[in-house]
C-alpha cells in the first residue's frame, strides 16, 4: 500500500517541497487513513517535506452525529498537533434554493470551503482521500447512466490543486492500514442507505462483480488510466483548436469552418473548452449541447442558433460562430457612498460598508483599509477601460479579471466597483487598489463588501438609501 501512494504522489508531484498541504477530514476510515499518511510523511522528510493542515466541513445533515464527527476530528488533530480549520453550512436549505440534489449542492459547498481555506492559509494542494473503490464505482455510475471517454477515465489523481493520494489504495488495504495503526474513525450511517445510488452499487452490484474478477479495482484503476491517455491526446488537440477563437468585447468568436472541420470527439471538446473561457456554461453543457454547437457550425444556416445551460448560446454569423449571452446582463444605477454606514442598489451583487477606523496590521478577510477618498466615493458597476492593480499583481483590466476568474457573464455587470474622482479604489470580491491602502496604525476609512444575501430588509434598505445622499 505504501509503496503504491508514494509512487502516485511522486507521479502527479501531490506533496509540495517545502509547501503546505491542506487535507480534507471527514472523520471517516478513508480520510482518517489519509491524514495519519500525510502526518508520517511530513515527519520523515523534515525540513525538506511540507506543512500540514486539516479542514472539515460540516453539512449540517445528521443533527447530532454530524456535530460528533467534528469534534472527533477537533480531538484527533490536537491529539497529533495538526491546525484544523472547520466550516459549515445549510445543505438541505441550500440544495432546496438551487433546486439540486442534496449530494451535489453538499460536494459543491465542501470544495468551496476547501478552496477558500486553501487560499487562506496558502496551502500548494488540496488532498481528498479517494480511494480505488471510489475510482471504479465512480466509472460505473457514469457508464450505467452513460457517458464519452471523458467519463470513463474515472476520478483523476491531480486536478489543478486537488490531489488523491489514495485513488490507487482499496478500501480493504485502507481499513487494514487502520487495524495496524490502532487508528479508530467514524461511521457515517447514511453510507448504509442503498436509496442513494453509490451505495446501492457498492453494497450490491460491486460484490457480484468481486465475484467474476477478485481484483475488480485494480483492474478498472488500469483501464481508467489507459483512457486517461487517450483522452488526454484529444484534449490536447482540442486546446489547440479552442486557442484559435477570439475575444470580441465579452464574447468569443471562431471560424466556423473550424470547429466543421475537426472530428467530432475533438470538436466536442473545443466547444466545451471555449464555453469555459466564457466564465460559466461549462458543467452544465452535455454532450448533447456540444454537438448541436459542432452542428451549427457543420450547417448551412447562417444565422442559426443554439440555446445552451447557464444563460450561454451558440449563433451562426455567416462563417463565424459566436459564443455569446442569451440575454443582455443586468447592471446597476451609481450611487454615492456612505460614508458612515451601508450602501446597497438594487441589481448589484453587493453592498459596501464604510466607516472611521485605524488600520491594523493585518486586515481580515473581506475587509481593506483606505488611506483617503479624492473627492465623494461611489459604488457603481465596471467602465469600460476600467484597470486595477491588485497587491502584489500587476495592473490588469477588470474584464480580464472577471474572465479569469470565471465571472459568470451575466453577472460582470452587476460587480460592485468603489471609485473617486482619483479613480479606482477597490473591486468586490477581489480587493483594494495597492496605490489606495493605508498603513497600519493609521487612520483611514474601513471598506467591507457585503454579499447582496445579507442585505436589510426592504424599509431598512429604503431609509439607508436615503440616508446614502443623492444619487449619482
């Protein structure tokens, strides 16, 4: 087992030299399993291994017990003198607003408190402790409910930050692990539930096929990687084609002739590959919104259109096809800031509170520290031209800010901008202008953007926007 996890860390380079390794604990057999490895390893390498730190997120789904796992992980890290940051949320309330299932609006809300506390400690990668039998039930839910090769490849072992130490080790090698290590772990009982259909397959249909092959996981564990190759190749050619479509303003634009041209697995992958640069539609497009858009450009139409997920369409402009927004985006009237309180307008994204302060010698999340205003502030949506520089970035263009941060299109324009008459002082969601921050212990005005969801109630809202002064 051992020797399978480091020859995997050391294949996708999982464990930074020198870096800091955030590792997701549930409390589970697997993850337990996964942190007491990192822990070991950390230890034996010194000064030239990695730090590590511990995060566990609570989905609020199983009262008491949920609420048992994290003080099980709380005693467990201090036990190993392991930093532990925790976090929480509203899943079923969540799931019930987005209209998802419980278990995709869980995994989406775990892995944005992972990212975040990732970027918060600054930690190189992020390790989950997927196992083989998750690889292969994983590949055989994708196939029974059909999938491309994409879908086939299974989970993989490095996406970006996110590493599977695990993904080559069977849960049978891991529990073995644990019985060894005198290591104990929680149950989830919900893994029991055979409505939920990963545990349908593993409690039934995975033993039948233990059965026919004993070395069920690793068998699939080599068939994934062997189409992971495949797969790799034709992404690879895809890159190269989605590379030759062109920004227009917030589109993207490419000749149609091109995406004709190119087989129909390698146009797929293109089409899919420009809807990501367009900031959102990216998920949510299936493979039949990928070849209606290999169609359109195949067609004779020329005005043609495809509607796809997240707002996003397809449309045929002569010998072009143009990526584009169904719809115009919203946006927001200006309006002047108050100078000691909350602003909120209608249609943005945010709010902004202002108010007197000293500036500490380290702000937190979410908050800045403004030297001085050159003339009134106000809050208003991006201008065309707009630049800022971020500290320790260089200057760059509000619209390459958004795009690169996936900004879904829709909602560029509704990013609340402060600005005077000295020009842009600091973005929501992204930070001050370098050249606008005070120094610690002086005075200055304290900025923090609020998420439009925390915003008062109507009448509260109305007697602040009227207290914020004439609008701009």
């Amino acid at each position: 087992m051992l020797e399978q996890v480091n020859a995997l860390t050391v294949e996708y380079a999982m464990l930074p030299q020198g870096g800091t390794v955030l590792c997701a604990v549930s409390g589970g057999a697997d993850s337990v399993c996964l942190l007491h490895l990192l822990r070991e390893r950390a230890r034996q390498t010194g000064t030239r291994g990695f730090a590590l730190i511990a995060a566990h997120y609570d989905h609020q789904l199983r009262g008491e017990f949920s609420t048992g796992d994290r003080v099980f992980v709380e005693n467990l890290c201090k036990m190993w003198t392991i930093p532990l940051y925790l976090g929480s949320g509203d899943v079923a309330g969540e799931a019930a607003r987005r209209g998802k299932g419980i278990e995709e609006t869980a995994r989406e809300m775990r892995y944005a408190f992972l990212e975040k506390t990732a970027e918060e400690v600054g930690a190189d990668v992020i390790a989950t402790a997927h196992n083989a039998d998750d690889n292969a039930e994983t590949l055989l839910l994708h196939l029974v409910r059909g999938t491309g090769l994409q879908g086939l490849t299974g989970i993989p072992p490095r996406r970006e930050k996110l590493v599977r130490p695990l993904l080559t080790t069977t849960r049978g090698e891991i529990l073995a692990y644990l019985e060894e290590h005198g290591l104990s772990w929680r149950e989830d009982g919900s893994n029991q539930d055979e409505r939920y259909a990963r545990n349908y397959l593993r409690a039934q249909v995975m033993p039948r096929l233990r059965a026919l092959n004993p070395r069920l996981e690793e068998t699939m564990a080599r068939t994934a990687r062997l189409l992971r190759a495949d797969n790799d190749v034709l992404n690879a050619q895809a890159f190269q084609l989605a590379q030759q479509a062109r920004w227009a303003e917030d589109d993207l634009v490419i000749e149609a002739r091109l995406i004709a041209q190119a087989p129909s697995g390698v146009a797929a992958r293109a089409v899919r590959q420009i809807l990501a640069r367009m900031g959102d539609g990216e998920s949510a497009c299936s493979a039949v919104h990928l070849e209606a858009v290999a169609a359109l450009a195949r067609g004779r139409d020329p005005s043609a259109v495809v509607d796809l997920p997240g707002g996003l369409m397809a449309q045929r402009v002569y010998d072009e096809l143009l990526f584009t927004t169904q719809t115009e985006a919203g946006s927001f009237p200006p309006r002047l800031l108050a100078l000691e309180g909350e602003t909120w307008q209608k249609g943005a994204l945010f709010g902004c509170r202002c108010r007197r302060a000293v500036c500490p010698e380290k702000s937190a999340p979410g908050v800045c520290y403004i030297a001085a205003f050159q003339g009134r502030p106000l809050l208003r949506p991006r201008l065309s031209g707009d630049q800022i520089k971020l500290p320790g970035r260089d200057t760059k263009s509000l619209k390459k800010l958004f795009i690169e941060a996936k900004i879904p299109r829709r909602d560029r324009e509704r990013i609340s901008v402060l600005a005077d008459e000295g020009g842009i002082i600091a973005v929501a969601g992204f930070g001050p202008s370098a050249g606008r921050m005070a120094r610690p212990g002086e005075e200055a005005w304290e900025i923090a953007f609020l998420p439009a969801a925390d915003q008062p109630n109507e009448k509260e809202r109305e007697r602040m926007l009227n207290d914020a002064g004439t609008r701009y």
